[in-house]
C-alpha cells in the first residue's frame, strides 16, 4: 500500500506543476493580449502619467520578457504588484483573504460531506418512505437554489428575524459569524452530494455482498458502517472536485453576501477593470486549492478500494 | 412514483416552462423594460394588470421573470450545445484513435479540470469585457470537459462490445463502423449528460450574472432579477419569488429528469 | 414428528407475491448430517426458497404454510430471532465471491467481525487462532488472511466464503450454486468440502443448483423442483439412474452422454419447459405426451415409486 502512495503523490507532483505551468501561462497570455491596459479606464490619464505607470510595472516591455519576469517571481513565492489598488503586493492580499476562505471553504465541504453522506444514506435506507421522500424533495431545493437566495433568506429568519446570529461582518475568532456564511454555502453541495450518495447506496444495499453479509448474521449498524459505507464513497470522492469547484464559485458570492474578507475580495473588480496581476495570482492559488483536494481525493479513493493498489494483484 | 411517471411528470413541467419562456412575454401587455411610473414596487395585484408586482421602477416582474429564464435557458442551451458537440467530438476521437492523440487530449482535459467555470469566467471577463457572450465562451470552454471524458470512456467500452467486434471481424471499415455501430450508442448516454449539464448551466449563468458578470441591465436573466430581488428582500419580497421559483422548477426538473433517464438507462437490463 | 424434527424442515411451504404464486406446495426435510441438492432450472423458484429460508425475502413477499428452522417457526419468529438465527444458525455460501465479497475488506477482517458477532467471549488471540483453524478447515493457506479479495483465486475465493459462513458454527449450511464461478477441479473439490462438513460434522447441507449430475454426485438426496413446485424427492442415485417423474427423466437426459443409460422412451424432450406457475393442474400438462385430462385438472400429489416421492400422475404405471 505504501509503495503506490508514494506512486501516486510522485505521479500527482509531476503532473501538477505542468498544469500549473499551463494554467499561468494561458491566463497570462489572455490577459495580455486583451485589448486595453489598466491604465486606460474611466478619465484620460495624461499619457506622460501613463507611459510612466506601464514603466513602473514593466507593462512598457515586450510580452516574453514581461512573461519570463512573471514566472521567475511566481517561482519566487512572489505574485507581484497589485496594479490597481496602491501599495498592495498580491501575495499579501492572498495571506489576508485564504485564511478566511479556506476556513469558510473548509467548514462548508466538511458540513456538506456531513449532511450529504449522512442524508444520502438515510435516503437509501429508508427507500420510498417519508424520510426518503422529504430528503429528495429538500435535495432538489438545495441544488437549485443558488447561495445567493438562500443566504439572504437565513439572515432574514435567524439574524433579523430571531435575532440569533450576526447579519454580517467579520471578527476574527468569532465563530457565530461563520454559521450563516458556511451553512449557505454548503447546502448547493450537500444536496447534490445528498443525491449522488443516494443512488450509490442504493447500488450497494442491493449488491449480493450485502446479502452474504446479512446472511452472516452482523447486526444492521456493522452493515452499514462497515460494509456499505465505503463502497457508497467512491462516487463521492470522484465528484469531490466537481464540488470543489462549485464551493468556490459559492464562496465568491458568499463573501460578498456577507462581507466576509476573503479571496475572493477585489477579485470581481480586479477581472473588471483589468488588474492583471491579482486576478492571475488568485486564480493561480485557487488552482492550486483545486489540484491539492483532488490529490486528496485520490489519495482517499487508493484507501477505499484495494483493486487500484496494483501491488496486491496475484502473483 | 415510479421512474417513467417522474420522468414524464418532469417532462411536462419543463416543456410547460419552455413554451412560458417563449411566448409569454410577448401575450403581456407589458415588456421586459418598459417601466410603469404609476405603479412603481407594486405587490402582486390583478387591479394594475402586474400579476406578479412590479420592480422599484415599475417593470412588471412576470414579464421580467419569463423574459429572464428564456434569457437564462437560451444561454445554458447553446453553451451545453458547444459543450457537447466540442467534447463529443474530442471524446470521440481520443476514444477511439488511442494512443499518442488520445494522451495528449486527455491531459488538456486534466488541466482544464484544474480550473473552476467561475475562474475561467473570471479570467475571459478581462479580455473580453462583461456580458452574456463572455459567459457563453466560459460555459462552453468548460463544459466539454466532462461530456470528452465521459463519451472517450464510453467509446472505449463500446470499442469492445461484441457486436462491434462482430461487425470488425467482418470486414467492416473503421469510419463506417464508428458511424453505424458506436455513435448511435453514444448518442443516449451524451442526452442524459446533456440534461444534467444544462441546469448547471442555468446555475452557473445566474451565479456570474449575480457575480455583475453576466446579463447586463435593462435585459433580464434569471441571476441579475434575483440579485435585485435579493437586495430588496424584505422590502418587496415577490422580486426574489417570482425568479426564485421558475429557477428551482427548470433546474428541479431537468435534474431529476436527467438523473431518472440515467437510472432508467443503467438499470434497463 | 415434533421431537425427532430435521435441523431444516418445510411442510406445505409456499411463497406469493401479491397474486404471483413463486413457490407451492413444498415438502422437504434436511437432517443433520446429509446433503440434499436442491436442483431447479433458472426461474424454477431455487433463489425465492433460499431467501425465505433465511428469512431474507423482499418486501411484498407473503409466505405461507411450515418452515422450521432448528425448532424455531417461520410464523412466529421475529425479527430479532430471524437476526439470532443467521449466522449461528443459519449459514450461507454466496454464489460468486466476485460480487459477495466486499472488494474493500482484508480477509481477516472479514473472518473477525463475524466471529467477534457470534464469539464475543474470544479474545483478540483467541479469534487469531479460530481464524486460521477456520482457513485449515476449508483448505486455505493462512498466509491468504492477508489478502483482499481481488487478489484470491475464484475456488479460493469460494473457500473464504464457506470459511466466514462455518465461522458461526451453523447447523445448517445453505450453498447458492457455490460452484458457479468455478472451473470443474475447483468446483469438485468445492463439493466435496461441503459433503465434508455434512458427514463429518453432522450439518445440514442444502446444495443449491441448476446443474443436477454435479450436485447429485456429492448429495445424499436430491430434490428437483419445477414451476415452483417439488417434483421428485429421492435418494441421489435413485433419481440419477431411474428417473420417475418425466420433466426429471429429461433432465437427465441431458446432461452429456456418458453413465447410466438414457431411458428410451421420453414423455417430454429434454428441452421442454414446465409452464409458470400454473394455478392448477401439472406444470407440464402442456408439453408432456403423457399428459391426460386428470393433469390439466388437478395438480399431482405425492407420490411413493421405487423408494422416492414423485409428483406425478402417471408415476409408477409403468413399472
């Protein structure tokens, strides 16, 4: 088992820095090519005042030598200059914003793998009853309703309503605040996961190894924890990206919703008005955020099921 | 219910929701930005003639709502339609050519899925500048990635199945036995991805354009009426209803159509 | 009848669902210590009896008449009873390990839990040293404990099932066309393991399968079931070499030619398929040339011929 864990973080490492390599290299080339430069929005700049900008930030030098300047700094753990909000480097404005994004990132996938496995299983055991219709019924709500509805709707009942929980805002270490934020951006995911988990669970309750296994005569919780638990997970973990994804599209709304500062702070307004070097730097981070939780998901799907560890094939 | 009930059941409701889409906007007497000073943010009312209320200048909210999900479906449609013809045909070809062709576009398809269709909207907006084509180029630069990978899986089974093997040990000629015996067999499993993918779509559209990335004002979509219906929540909560519910009945129904005919589909033997 | 009852016994058994009647009619005892093969074309209804056996019938399923297991009535058995009975009473041998082995459980780890449910009194050494008896018992290497089960043989995976199915200790063994999966050395020496823990061991053993010159080759007795009904129940070498009831004659019939002499007269080609489920009158009033009157209209009762019970009209007149 070992030997293919290594195999596959090496396999993972050689694939994911070219990919990483692509991903900048084709945004920076979009960017740059797009007609307009930053510095040529709203009031005229006298072009002295311009020329001098584009020189400040090397904009005045042929693309391949910006292109290589780029890469030499990303290499350097260096994302460059924002170009449109003074003074701010984008690496500091990514140290500020991927703290609070991957803490309501984080807490959102785990409630969502919590409320959809959970749910998911409950559906599939209790086939065709009450519990199972709500669940479908609520699992279609929540993948159709997007964040931004939902979210304004929680405040509404628990913050202006009941008065339980803040409307808004951030305070570090104050948990209170991440409970509307998370929940909202969670349920689009749980509900999906919530369906996916169903109908896996369904496959496997009535596979012939859930017979043999009643047959042994192992209670109801072993079955179920033991035997039909974690074949239902594999599905999951191949949609683990499919959800990552939409967590994040979710957590750009979300932090605007609640003003939360995030990563995704700045970055609607960078990609509007041209600010090259913090949306390639987000967007960089963001790929990286994706490429690690698929490492994860692999390295999740090598536990759950033995064929794919090549070494234990028969001799 | 049984599946055939709800997949006829989920049909009806999005062909209902299709034709609303289509010719609704035109039997009113309003349109999508014609704004009406005497009744501005009406609650729904059958006096004025606004069914469903008017915005805060006055714009009739089932105009705009019916307006907005055509807007919203003609996007998640064509975008779908790029996606499934680009990645079918990548699919297919790195499905049944192999080898060098087949890892190459592969590997395009694994960096591409390291980008979220948020981030490549993101990313097309600063070239291209805001607005609905943007979305249209994110959405279906995206959206072949997952039909490529399903339909190259699905050609490589097909590939073996014995029929095609049969029709392969008689002679038939490569081209021929593509068109005749696998890509009539593809063509189920890619509908069933198309349903799935147009929701999302839907989605996605309503995220962006909530985003300000999207359909721009005085046009209406899905996302941007319930952006504004949002921020008027608690003043004129029929702004956020009216686009709300036609947004979970189109994604409801095409979510549980698509994922009934898949199951219908697998366990049809 | 009560005292002296076989470890497995169904009287008058039958099993509907809704107005489909699956299984009708069934008599048959397994006693401690013999295998019966229980031999049926696919459909015949060998899985639903299977399942009710273990009390695993699908919902909708309504059972009706006697099935004693170990003393306990079906009638009045809970679910909780039912749950006490698998297992420790009850053992089953799944037809393919492909599919009834869970692709991610080591072997011991399947072999642990069962015997942690039906041993709770074993230590952590105690279990370790059951397990490998129990590899030992079915003819495994105990290196294989290591293993998952896609890096086992098909007979070896085979033997893990019988293993985690004696691991309770069942009196009664119920085998699901064990062999299946397997090639004819495997499945043979299959067979014989299970002939093994019959007549060394004193289990019941009932051979579940649609291959009748296999099964009856290690069976004691041998029950052929059609339509869902029982046709012939007799000694195996009985039913093997003088066939009474017609569908059993052409049953053997044809299997490959080779041992006892075929009969020379059939009254139904070998090919001939009872009609489903008939409401009354013999399964094969339709295909058989014996076939009067009485057999549209009643459906046969028991019968004694040479030392067998046959449901057949026409049973015994010939000789």
């Amino acid at each position: 088992m070992r030997n293919s864990l290594w195999r596959l973080l090496l396999g993972r490492l050689l694939f994911g820095v070219p990919t990483l390599w692509v991903v900048i290299t084709v945004a920076f080339l979009l960017v740059r090519l797009a007609p307009g430069g930053p510095f040529d929005a709203e009031q005229r700049l006298p072009p002295a005042v311009k020329a001098n900008l584009d020189r400040t930030f090397g904009l005045d030098r042929p693309l391949v030598e910006q292109y290589q300047r780029y890469l030499g700094r990303v290499l350097h753990g260096d994302l460059g200059p924002s170009l449109r909000l003074r003074d701010r480097r984008v690496i500091d404005l990514v140290r500020e914003g991927l703290p609070v994004s991957l803490t309501l990132g984080g807490l959102a996938l785990v409630l969502a793998l919590l409320v959809g496995i959970s749910g998911g299983l409950l559906a599939a055991v209790r086939r065709g009853r009450a519990a199972d219709r709500v669940l479908a019924g609520v699992s279609v709500l929540a993948v159709a309703l997007p964040p931004y509805v939902t979210a304004p709707l929680l405040v509404w009942i628990f913050a202006v309503y009941l008065g339980w929980l803040p409307v808004a805002g951030w305070t570090a270490g104050r948990w209170l605040d991440l409970v509307l934020p998370v929940v909202a951006l969670a349920l689009p995911t749980a509900g999906s996961l919530l369906r996916i988990v169903r109908a896996s669970a369904l496959d496997v309750l009535a596979s012939p190894a859930i017979q043999a296994a009643r047959a042994r005569g192992l209670s109801a919780t072993r079955i179920l924890w033991a035997h039909v638990l974690p074949p239902t997970l594999s599905p999951v973990l191949a949609s683990l990206g499919g959800a990552a994804a939409g967590l994040l599209g979710g957590s750009l709304v979300i932090e605007s919703v609640f003003g939360l500062p995030g990563m995704g702070r700045f970055l609607v307004e960078g990609a509007l008005n041209r600010d090259y070097t913090l949306v390639l730097g987000k967007v960089l981070v963001y790929a990286v955020l994706v490429l690690v939780l698929n490492l994860g998901a692999d390295l999740g799907a090598l536990l759950l099921d033995p064929r794919l560890d090549r070494r234990g094939a028969p001799r | 219910m049984s599946r055939l009930l709800r997949i006829r059941l989920t049909l009806a409701l999005f062909g209902l929701l299709l034709v609303a889409a289509l010719v609704g906007p035109a039997l009113s007497p309003w349109s999508v930005a014609a704004l009406d000073w005497d009744h501005p943010a009406v609650a729904p009312t059958w006096q004025a003639g606004h069914w469903l209320g008017t915005d805060t200048l006055g714009r009739d909210v089932l105009v705009r709502s019916l307006a907005g999900l055509r807007v919203s479906l003609s996007i998640a449609l064509l975008a779908s339609a790029i996606g499934l013809l680009l990645g079918g045909a990548t699919g297919a070809l790195a499905g049944s050519v192999g080898g060098f062709v087949d890892g190459l576009l592969m590997r395009i398809v694994d960096v591409g899925y390291a980008l979220p269709v948020v981030l490549v909207a993101l990313l097309l907006t600063v070239v291209l500048g805001r607005g609905a084509s943007t979305l249209l180029v994110a959405a279906g630069t995206v959206g072949w990635l997952s039909t490529a990978r399903m339909v190259r899986a699905e050609t490589q089974r097909l590939a073996l199945a014995p029929y095609v093997l049969a029709a392969r040990l008689i002679g038939v000629a490569p081209v021929r036995l593509f068109w005749r015996h696998v890509l009539p067999n593809l063509i189920g499993p890619v509908l069933v991805q198309a349903t799935l993918t147009v929701p999302s779509l839907v989605v996605l559209e309503s995220f962006l354009s909530f985003l300000g990335l999207g359909v721009q004002e005085p046009n209406a979509s899905l996302g941007n009426l319930l952006h504004d219906g949002a921020r008027e929540m608690e003043r004129a909560p029929w702004l956020l209803l009216a686009p709300a519910v036609l947004l979970v009945s189109v994604v409801g129904a095409l979510t549980v159509l698509g994922e009934s005919v898949r199951d219908e589909i697998a366990h049809a033997d | 009848m009560q005292t002296e009852q076989a470890p497995l016994t169904l009287q008058g058994f039958g099993l509907r669902y809704g107005s489909d009647v699956v299984l009708a009619q069934i008599d048959l005892q397994v006693r401690a210590g013999e295998v019966v093969a229980l031999v049926g074309a696919s459909g015949a209804g060998k899985t639903s009896l299977l399942h009710a056996v273990l009390g695993l019938s699908p919902a909708g399923a309504c059972a009706e008449g006697g099935l004693w297991i170990h003393g306990v009535d079906r009638a009045q058995a809970t679910e909780a009873e039912w749950a006490r009975l698998r297992g420790r009473v009850l053992g089953l041998i799944p037809q393919d390990p492909l599919t009834a082995l869970p692709a991610h459980r080591r072997v011991d780890g399947l072999l642990d839990e069962v015997l942690r449910r039906h041993q709770p009194t074993l230590d952590r050494r105690a279990r370790r040293a059951a397990q490998a008896r129990l590899l030992q018992q079915v003819g495994l290497d105990s290196a294989l404990r290591q293993r998952y089960p896609h890096a086992l043989s098909g007979g070896q995976g085979q033997r893990v099932l019988v293993a985690l199915a004696l691991a309770g200790d069942p009196a009664i063994l119920i085998a699901d066309e064990p062999t299946s999966a397997l090639d004819a050395v495997a499945a043979r020496a299959l067979l014989g393991l299970l002939a093994q823990e019959a007549h060394a061991r004193g289990r019941a053993v009932l051979l579940v399968s649609h291959d009748l010159a296999a099964s009856a080759a290690v069976a004691d007795r041998v029950a052929v079931l059609a339509a869902g009904r029982l046709v012939e129940v007799g000694p195996a070498a009985a039913v093997m070499c003088q066939p009474v009831h017609p569908y059993v004659q052409a049953l053997v019939a044809a299997r490959p030619p080779l041992l006892p002499p075929r009969p020379r007269r059939l009254a139904l080609a070998p090919t001939a398929a009872p009609c489903a489920q008939p409401r009354h009158g013999c399964a094969f009033a339709a295909t058989c040339v014996q076939a009067d009157g009485r057999c549209v209209e009643q459906v046969p009762a028991w019968r004694t011929v040479a030392g067998r019970q046959v449901t057949c009209h026409h049973a015994g007149e010939g000789a």
